[in-house]
C-alpha cells in the first residue's frame, strides 16, 4: 500500500468509528490503530499539554526499517515546535511497497524536524525527537 492509500484507510476508520484495524492475507499483514475513542486529536489539543509534560525528556522516534520517508500530509508537513498527539500519524517509511506507519507514542512537541518527502532512512536512524515523553521508542 501506499502512504496516500493508508492515509485513506485511516480516515476511513475515523469516519467509522474503528479503533483498530486488522488485515491479514497470506504473507502480507496490516494493523492499524487509533488513539482511545474519546482522546482529543490535533494540534489543538496538543497544544493543551501540560507544562511539567513540555518539560519532559525528549523521546527519539527511530525507524525499524530501510526506505524512503514520506509525511502522513504532504500539504501540511509537520515542523520543529508543532505539537501532536499520541498515536497521531507522522509519514511513513517505504521500502519495496510495503510501509511502516511513524506514529507518536504520546503526546508532546516536535524538537526535530522530520526527513524531507523521499529522504533515505536507516534502520534505527532518527526520524523525529519528541518532547513531552517518559521513555525512548
């Protein structure tokens, strides 16, 4: 699948009210998860985070695979000081079709400007930093 296509996918569930996503078919797999039913999504509600969690060690997001990266929107490329929300789609990282999803794993601020459109990722390479977490991904 493409980026745009599981972009697609994602709003798909959004509109259906689905939390998670499952697709298995021979030896391709899919799984897809949405923040908790409920939990504000968006910069605005980013923008809510409590100070102390601001102020919290900053996380590396780090890629588990070779490929090219993408942003989840191109129209609306995140930068340094944007915050998310937890689980929220970053882009994702190709390689020979198959995409792995870069999502945040908890709300906070971006310290770290994420790859430019079809720039080259290493396995463990750094694709963000993220301010606002507890622990390292």
């Amino acid at each position: 699948m493409s980026p745009d296509q599981l972009t697609e996918v994602l709003g798909w569930m959004r509109a259906a009210g689905l939390s998670e996503l499952s697709y298995a078919d021979g030896n391709a797999r899919l799984q897809m998860t949405l923040p908790a039913e409920g939990a504000e999504a968006g910069p605005a509600a980013a923008a809510r985070t409590p100070e102390a969690a601001v102020a919290a060690p900053e996380i590396a997001l780090k890629s588990h695979t070779l490929g090219r990266f993408q942003a989840a929107d191109p129209e609306a490329v995140l930068a340094v000081g944007d915050g998310v929300t937890a689980g929220q789609l970053l882009g994702f990282v190709e390689c020979d079709g198959i995409c792995e999803a870069v999502t945040a794993p908890q709300a906070g601020h971006l310290t770290q400007a994420l790859p430019a459109a079809g720039a080259i990722v290493g396995w463990g390479d750094v694709i963000a930093r993220l301010s606002g977490a507890d622990d390292e991904n």
